[in-house]
C-alpha cells in the first residue's frame, strides 16, 4: 500500500511503513526524459536487485515521465517517486532527494543522470570505493585523459575548460569538479549545511565537492566513461554557465571570510 506525502507543492510517493530499504539509494532528477527513463530503471534493478533503491524526482515533466515512472512502481518497490510542481532546478532537486535520503536512514546517496550518460555498470565502482573515502567521483578527466563519447568538439572544449578553470580558482583538487556520478557517505551530508548551498546545474557540483573537501573529507575519483544522450535535450543553458564561471570565486570569497 502506498501512502502520500503532499508538502509544498511535492507529492512523495513512500514506501510501505514496514519497507526496509537498502544502504544505497540512486537520485535521479528528471524534466522531459520519458525517452529514457524506463529503459535506466529496468537497468539499474536488474544489475541491483537488493542493494540499490532509486529515488526519482520529476519537475513536472509535460512529456509524462512521472507517468512512466509510475508505472514502473507498479512492480518495482524499490522505487520512489517526488513530483514538484515545475522545474525548479537540478541543485533544488538534488537537495531535496538528499533530505529524503537522510530521513529514509540510506547510508550511501548516489547522484546518476537520467539520459543514460552514466553507466549504470558504475554503482557498484563507486559503492566499493566508499570504503576508502567519503566522496567517490565519477571523473571523464582522470589522469588527463578525456573519456567522452558523441561530445561536440565545442562542449567538449566548454567542460573541460571549466574544469581547468574551477581547479585553478578554488584550488578544488579533482579532475572533473563538474562531474554529476558521485557517492556520498552519509555522514558527508549530515555534516555539510545544506541550507547554505543555492547553485544550481554545473555550479551545484562545483559547490557540492568545494563544501566537502573544505570539510576534510576524502575525496577519491574512479575513471567513467561519459556518453552523451542519443534521444531528449540537454538541459544545459548559458544560465548554467554563467553560474559556474562566478560560484568558483563565491566559494572562494566566503572562505575567506569564513562564511561558507
């Protein structure tokens, strides 16, 4: 039997009271991806039967993602489901999958795209690395190779320009600062005053990995293999760039006042 949860504007599908839920749970932001979704779902609880829950959170998508996920729910209850009233951003989302995170009691929070970029073979890699860091992520740039697949040269140029740029302002000590496959350990979250971070997109990942390595937790890289989506639009935007290009300097600025 499911239960929902109306909160400003959110329904929250939860599980059953008597549901024990795993130690890793999969948060999946979505807007416009019903060409994809189903097909990472059936993936992800087939290489991961036991181990994996997979919250999915949807911004209204017109396309009828929501939908499909639902149906999806149907016979996979390890799979759950927030909907927000419009598309109010990847950061707000990705806060919000953390809060359902934390209060669930899941040990380890992964972040996965759902345009089928992040290989789902993956989990189990960064799930085996939490046993010696905090922060596991998945890096294209590791040891200055680039592991991109169907990039345009122009984007390819754009991220790993960013990346280079984000290293060299903050000091931020990983390859691929705007990577979106990463493992968090609880206790990561639990530290971090997640009612400080307001970026979004790219920005949001920058934040994210600053705030945990001025923590002085590990943060430990494992090479991916990147593909870009066959099927749906990116969600970049030169919002999202412009945001990420000013949050490096931000972050830096409150460190020095001793804000952050």
């Amino acid at each position: 039997m499911q239960q929902k949860l109306k909160k400003k504007g959110d329904i929250c599908d939860l599980p059953n009271e008597k549901y024990e839920a795993p130690v890793a749970l999969v948060i999946i932001p979505t807007y416009n991806e019903a060409d994809n979704i189903e097909k990472l779902l059936v993936a992800i609880f087939k290489m991961y039967p036991s181990s994996v829950d997979v919250l999915v959170i949807d911004d209204n998508s017109p396309d009828g993602t929501a939908d499909i996920v639902r149906e999806v729910q149907a016979y996979e209850r390890k799979l759950h489901l927030v909907t927000r009233a419009g598309k109010l951003g990847l950061g707000t989302a990705y806060l919000k999958g953390f809060a359902y995170a934390l209060d669930h009691g899941y040990r380890f929070i992964i972040e996965m795209d759902a345009d089928y970029s992040h290989d789902p073979e993956m989990i189990r890699t960064l799930l085996e690395k939490m046993a010696e860091a905090d922060l596991v992520l998945g890096s294209r740039y590791l040891n200055n190779t680039v592991n991109v697949i169907n990039w345009p040269l122009r984007r390819l140029i754009l991220s790993k320009a960013a990346s280079i740029y984000t290293r060299y302002v903050s000091g931020l000590p990983v390859s691929d600062p705007t990577s979106g496959f990463k493992c968090f350990k609880r206790e990561v979250l639990e530290t971090l005053d997640l009612k400080k971070v307001h970026s979004e997109g790219y920005s949001f990942q920058i934040e994210m990995n600053y705030r945990v390595w001025k923590k002085g937790f590990a943060i430990v890289e494992v090479p991916i293999v990147f593909t870009d989506r066959t099927v749906g639009k990116s969600k970049m935007t030169r919002k999202n760039i412009r945001e990420a290009i000013w949050i490096v300097w931000l972050l830096k600025l409150k460190t020095i006042l001793r804000m952050l």
